[in-house]
C-alpha cells in the first residue's frame, strides 16, 4: 500500500512523515525535491525539473515496493509534480498520470494550522508565498480529485495529525487484506 502526504509548501507535510518513522511496518521516503534544491536551489527554474522529480521519484518508490514494503508513506509524490507542472503551464506527461494509479490514499496537509515565515534565501525574495500557498492547495485538490485520488485533509497539530494518519493507514490496511482474502 502506497500513500502520498502531499499540500502546499510549510504545511507540516515532512514534520508528520519524519514522525512515523520507527514505526514496524511503514517505510518512509523522504521529499525528493528538496533534495534536489537543497543542493541547487535553481534547479527549480528547469524545464525539466519535474521530469528529473518523477525519474527519480518512481526509482525510489519501486525499490522500496521490491523490498516488499507493505506500507509506504511518501513526502510527497507524483501528485507534486503534476499539481507544480500545472501552476507553471507545463504539459502533464502520461506517464505521470500512469503513476497516479500506483498510489492507494492520500493525506494533504492543511496551511491553517500550520505558521508560515518563508526563510530567508528562499527561491524569490518578496514574492507573494501566502498567494502561492493558496494556489498550491487549490491545485492539489484539483489533481487529487482529476485523478481520483482519495484524501483526508490533515488539521489540527502534529500529533493529532499523526494519529489521523496511523488509525486511517490501519483501516485501509485492514481493508486490502479483507480484498486479497477474498480473491483466495
């Protein structure tokens, strides 16, 4: 099972996957692209940013699924990619679509509860993040629900926020193995 925490940026996304690692059972992989840009932050500025993001994205997300993984939860993913790729106006590829299919549920991390000061040296100095981080949110919803994706929303701090995402990945977990039970 393969869930994705996604959401606009400073939202608590990395907070809450750092915070179920340890746990039996869950593997975790990190955010890919802030990889990338904390090793050049202009990288963003790429036309094949996102590209280079579902390359390797999909690398690690198979290596963990052929691990045997059962339960991996993503710093986010390839809904990222396609929600960046559609503020900039760049075409979706199909095979980013393809991989939307790979994914079992989703959790996006509300901006409400969650104090946001961009730090200095971020990409664009007095840019308007608090509109970016609207628009990011709308966008994610929007791709979520284009590519049928379902979701919670993660409110409230990050403790409650861990539990939501513990007790819904047990119930959904509970719920794949009822269906493989069945098929046998």
């Amino acid at each position: 099972m393969k869930i994705v925490v996604t959401g606009s940026i400073y939202t608590g996304k990395t907070t809450l996957v750092n915070s179920l690692r340890g746990i039996q059972g869950i593997a975790i992989l990190p955010e890919t692209a802030s990889e990338f840009v904390h090793r050049d932050k202009n990288i963003v500025f790429r036309p094949d940013f996102q590209d280079i993001l579902f390359d390797e994205q999909t690398k690690r997300e198979s290596a963990l699924q052929s691990q045997g993984q059962h339960i991996i939860v993503c710093d986010r993913g390839i809904p990222d990619i396609i929600t960046h790729a559609k503020f900039f106006g760049q075409e979706i590829k199909p095979e980013w679509e393809a991989w939307m299919k790979t994914y079992d549920y989703s959790f996006v991390a509300s901006m409400n509860d969650v104090n946001f000061n961009p730090p200095a040296g971020m990409y664009l100095e007095n840019y308007d993040w608090d509109s970016f981080r609207n628009i990011m949110h709308k966008l994610t919803i929007e791709v979520l629900t284009t590519y049928s994706l379902a979701f919670d929303f993660l409110i409230g701090d990050a403790e409650y926020r861990r539990e939501v995402v513990l007790k819904r990945t047990q119930s959904l977990l509970e719920f794949h193995k009822g269906r493989i039970n069945k098929k046998e």
